[in-house]
C-alpha cells in the first residue's frame, strides 16, 4: 500500500507541473555526499550499467531486448538485495529503501502492456535510479542526467557522456548536452 501512495504521489508530482513555452528545468532528486559508501558505489555501478543497456535497447526500439534487460537488472537487483546483510538505520533507511523503490518501477515496467506506456515507465524508472544514486551519494562515475520538455511531458535520460541522444524518439538524432551532474549541487 506504501508503494502505491509513494508511485501515486510521484504521478502527482508530474501531471500537476506547470507547462511553459520556455524549457524549464526540474529537479527530483538530491545528492548526498555524507551517505557514500565505497561498496554501495561498486553494487550501483553494476545496476548503472544494466540500467544504461536498457536505454541503449529503448532507443532502438527493440522491445524484446528492452524487456530482457529489464529481467537481468531485476535479478541482479535481487541478488544484490538478498546480499545486503547491514542492519545498521542508513543500510536500511537510504540504501535497502532506494534500491526497493527502483526495483518496484523496474517490476512497473515489466508488467506495462501498452508499448506507448513504455516511455513513461522508463521516465519513471530514470528519475527514481538518479534518486536513489543521489541518496546513496554514488560517485564511482559522473552521472550526467538529460532533459527534453515536449508539450506533454519532461523527458528525462541518463548517460556517462557530457552529450547523449534522446532515447525516447528514435527520429531526433540530436546530440543533446546534459541538464544536469548528478554528483554537482
């Protein structure tokens, strides 16, 4: 019922923004540097990078592939969750809580029928892995964090590049510079 409020509140959060002409910049997360730990930055890297395959295979538009990434990032959450053995308040507080908000947007993405639904659902899954990287205070690598407003929606991609392109639209083969440095204020 917790999660349903925390992805209900979260759905809140986006439709009721406001939309200009003018691009505008929106924040969902925060970075945190006194919650790093040096083994959570190797666990989330490995996450990092499956999550990256994922948006490599959404921006060819190969849907099986797509939801064959999700499975491996889904068992390698898994398995990370069943290792993490830290009973100690920020163990279970930051890292144990971030990591099942992200698995449940991952299990979101899995069970979403409606292919036209699939970008929102990797928006969702994006914003909430750059939410959980900036609570755990990740800084193995940068993470450049990317955002394109349409009349509709923020868009929003990550990439360990400076520029990247859109994922979401496979016509806009655009280089696009990042919006934001997750591990910069």
């Amino acid at each position: 019922m917790k999660y349903l409020i925390l992805i209900c509140s979260i759905c809140l959060l986006f439709s009721c923004s406001e939309q200009t002409d003018q691009e505008q910049e929106s924040v969902y997360w925060a970075y945190h540097p006194q919650n790093h730990q040096a083994n959570w930055d190797q666990q989330a890297f490995i996450l990092l990078s499956d999550y990256l395959n994922i948006q490599n295979s959404f921006s060819i538009s190969d849907t099986s592939a797509i939801k064959m990434a999700v499975q491996n990032l889904l068992s390698t959450t898994d398995t990370i969750m069943a290792h993490t053995n830290g009973v100690d308040s920020l163990t279970q507080s930051v890292w144990m809580q971030g990591l099942q908000n992200f698995r449940n947007e991952l299990d979101a993405f899995v069970l979403e029928q409606d292919t036209t639904q699939l970008k929102d659902q990797l928006k969702m899954c994006t914003v909430t892995l750059v939410h959980f990287l900036g609570d755990i205070g990740y800084k193995k690598t940068n993470i450049y964090v990317f955002q394109k407003m349409d009349e509709v929606n923020d868009w929003f991609w990550i990439g360990s590049e400076k520029t990247s392109k859109n994922p979401f639209e496979a016509e806009d083969r655009k280089e696009y510079n990042a919006n934001f440095t997750l591990q910069e204020p």
